[in-house]
C-alpha cells in the first residue's frame, strides 16, 4: 500500500525542529536563533522550509492557526495540545475585590493566567542549549 504522505510532510526526530519540514533542509539550533522572532520572520523561516510555498500562502496559513487557536482558547477550559511542543491554556480566577482593588458594585474581579506547559523534549532541548551557552 503506499503512503499518502510525503517526504516533508513527516514529522522531524530532532527535538529543536518543532515543525514538519522537508528532509533535506538544515536545522539551525536553538542557539543560533535570533533574539526575539517576529512575525515575518517567522513567515520567512517557514516559506525557506517550504520553498513551494509562497510568503504569502504561509502567512495565510499562520493566520488560519491563530484565528484557530484564538477561537479555542476562548472556549471556557479551552486547551490546545500541539505535539512535541507543548499546551497552551488560559485559566480563569475570580477574586474577591478588597482594599485599593474594590470598585463600587463589584464584589469580585476576575483574573486571568496564561500558561503555556511544555513537552519533556522542548524543555530538555531548551536546557541543553542554555547549558550550551554558559
């Protein structure tokens, strides 16, 4: 039987490539990266990964993944889980409004924590290239 998938559709065994990607393509480690990434970077890294791909079809699909998970996320209990990488989650905690913080009519304030938990891998591959750089 032979397979739908190909080649660069399958997922890396590298623990610093979150992303599938083509085979042949280099892998830059974690500590090679620039500072900060930005979206267009961002875009740019991806489109190199994928050259039949323009900029802007990869725009396009980062845009379909965040309206995606933005959606989730505003879910009550709303999670998302992406593999090898790690979970995002948003928690809800109502306090009770004292001191400086009560406002006239209301008893309660609600606050919000983002918390993103990642995989075993991502943080060890995060640790390795900390250690790497001290």
């Amino acid at each position: 039987m032979l397979s739908r998938v190909s080649s660069w559709q399958k997922a890396s065994t590298n623990v610093t490539t979150l992303f599938f990607r083509p085979k042949n393509t280099p892998v830059r480690n974690l500590t090679e990266m620039e500072a900060n990434m930005n979206h267009r970077q961002t875009i740019s890294r991806v489109a190199r990964c994928f050259p039949d791909l323009t900029r802007q079809q990869v725009e396009d699909i980062l845009a379909v993944l965040s309206d995606l998970w933005t959606e989730e996320l505003q879910r009550p209990d709303g999670e998302i889980l992406l593999r090898g990488f790690g979970k995002l989650r948003i928690e809800v905690q109502h306090i009770r409004a004292a001191g400086v913080m009560k406002q006239p009519g209301r008893t309660t304030l609600r606050r919000l924590y983002f918390r993103f938990r990642p995989t075993p891998q991502l943080r060890a591959a995060i640790q390795t290239a900390l250690e790497e750089d001290t």
